[in-house]
C-alpha cells in the first residue's frame, strides 16, 4: 500500500512538472548578470532580453548582482526555484576560474547548475590611457622596467579572465604591474577613460567604441587572431609574447533541477536570438563571436577548460587577493 502512494505521488509530481514545463513562462523571467551595467556581460544581456521578451510573450528582465567577481549572482541562481524563471548569464569564470582560485565557494560549477549553452566568445584588450607614453608592447614592456610597481592596470575583478591574462602577461613579459580590480568592466573602463587608472585589461565590448573614439590606446589583443571588427589592432603574440591566447566567453545557466523541457525552449530561442543578422552583428561590432550549443557541448568545454587553467594557475602560482 505504501509503495503504492509513493508511486502515484511521483506520478503525480512528474505529471505537475511536466505540465509546469509546457506551459512556461506564465511570469516574467529574470536574467541575473554578475556584473554592474555598462560590461560585457551587460553589453550582451539587455539586447537578448529584449529579443527574448518577443520570443517568450512574457517579461525578460535583467536584474544587475554585482559583486565577489560574478560569486554573488551565481551562488543566488543556484539558491532560486529551479523553475525556470531564474536564469544566469556569466562569463565563463565563475566556473572554470574561481573553483581553483578560491577555496569558499558555495557552490559546484557543475554539479549545482542546469547548464543551458554558450553564447559568446571575444577577446581580451590591454589598454592604455592616452597618457601613458607607450603605444604597443614593447614600449609598455620597456615603461614598466623602468617604473617597477607603479601603473596599476583595472579589470572587472579578482579572479576574472581578465585578471588572469593581466598575470599572465606580468609573467611572460617579466614586469611588475599592480592589480585594481573593479566590481565589473562598466566603472573600470569609467576609471581608465577618465584617467583614475593608467592600465587596464578588459573586454571588447564596453572598449571597442571608446578605442575606436580615441579616448583610450589599446595596446594589443589577448587572441592569437585579430578582430575582422577592429584589425588595426595586433596581437599580443605577434608583438613578441608569442603563443599568448586568452579569452573571454559567456555561457547561461539555471538552476540544477530546472526542468530538460525549459532548458532546450531557453537554448533554442537564444540559438535563434544568436542567429539574427542585426544581433549577430552587434556581438561582432563589439568583437564577440556568437556559439551557440548543446548543454552537453557546453560542459564538455567546461571541464576542459577547467582543468587547463587549474593547471596554469597551480603551474602560475596565481592567486585570488
């Protein structure tokens, strides 16, 4: 008799969760981005949002939690309803990074988290106020040798893609360069454009336009390739770091147990988001190249990733402050 009620109550559990699933959304959605606005991550959300509004018939809203390098966004996804009305827009860090960087984080990259897809990779840029009397790597090189310690260089925090290349750089070219992290790329590049900070290592999308307007200098590209968007801009490997190549990309995410039903509407409106020509070249203009894939193709690249960078930053010694 027992086993009979446990049977017709999943029965009945499986019947609700399915229905909930065909039938979402039935209220708006929020798009949680780790970041303040004005970054890349915001730079990519607002307009998917936007398009994704139109697709679903029901609110997409972005909601701004800022702070911990994208920890605070992602640890609330992984505490909110795997309903499907929580989703996670991230740079890649927070699950291929930060797990081997910092020993307190409450939750699994992997394990705590319904993949959904990759949306978007670019570059990384090594940038310069107009006041530092260096305009290419070995000009920059040469500054910090003779000035050991004193340009800091910004990025959109500890832990980042972008705090890494900047360690990686210090080490591969030999100079000392001191870390500024930000709570995202928005007030850092404020920072750097307004001539608070004489460095900074960002993303393409909030600094493309501001190179492009002459009131930053980049200096070169973390990518091996440069930017069909930009491509007067070199490499940092062709100026001298040869095999330098770091990225950034962007991936969403949802809660673990968020229904399979869900996860494959969200990735196949997305895909198709990813695939307008306007939006794709938007992401392109700012130098992001749109992935769209499968959320087994997804955690294949993460746990590749992942165990390439645990294997620098051991190697690197690099630490979070």
């Amino acid at each position: 008799m027992n086993f009979l009620r446990l049977t017709a109550s999943i029965t009945l559990w499986l019947a609700a969760t399915l229905s909930q699933a065909q039938s979402w959304p039935q209220k708006p959605v929020r798009l949680i981005v780790g970041y303040p606005p004005g970054g890349t991550t915001d730079l990519i959300a607002r307009p998917m949002a936007d398009r994704l509004t139109k697709a679903l018939g029901q609110s997409v809203l972005v909601e701004n939690k800022a702070g911990g390098a994208g920890v605070i966004a992602a640890e609330f996804v992984t505490k909110s309803a795997p309903d499907g009305y929580t989703i996670l827009i991230s740079p890649s860090d927070q699950f291929t990074l930060l797990p081997h960087m910092h020993s307190g984080l409450r939750y699994h990259p992997l394990k705590d988290f319904s993949l959904i897809m990759t949306v978007a990779r670019g570059p990384i840029l090594l940038l310069a106020h107009p006041s530092v009397p260096a305009s290419n790597l070995k000009e920059l090189i040469a500054l910090a040798k003779a000035h050991p310690g004193r340009y800091g260089y910004a990025t959109s925090g500890t832990g980042t893609s972008q705090h890494l290349t900047g360690e990686l750089l210090k080490d591969r070219a030999g100079i000392d360069l001191i870390h500024i992290p930000y709570k995202g790329g928005g007030q850092a590049i404020s920072d750097l454009v307004g001539g608070q900070v004489p460095l900074a290592v960002l993303g393409s999308g909030p600094t493309l336009p501001q190179v492009r307007s002459g009131k930053i200098k980049a200096i070169g590209l973390s990518t091996k390739s440069r930017l069909p968007s930009a491509p007067d801009i070199p490499t940092l490997d062709e100026q001298g770091l040869s095999g330098f190549d770091t990225s950034q990309w962007f991936l969403l995410a949802a809660p673990a147990g968020t229904p399979g039903e869900i996860v494959a509407r969200v990735n196949k409106e997305v895909t198709a988001i990813l695939n307008e020509p306007d939006f794709r070249r938007r992401l392109l203009e700012f130098g992001m190249v749109p992935m769209p894939d499968s959320p087994e193709a997804l955690r294949k690249t993460l746990e590749d990733e992942s165990a390439l960078w645990a294997k620098v930053i051991r190697e690197k010694g690099i630490k979070a402050e």
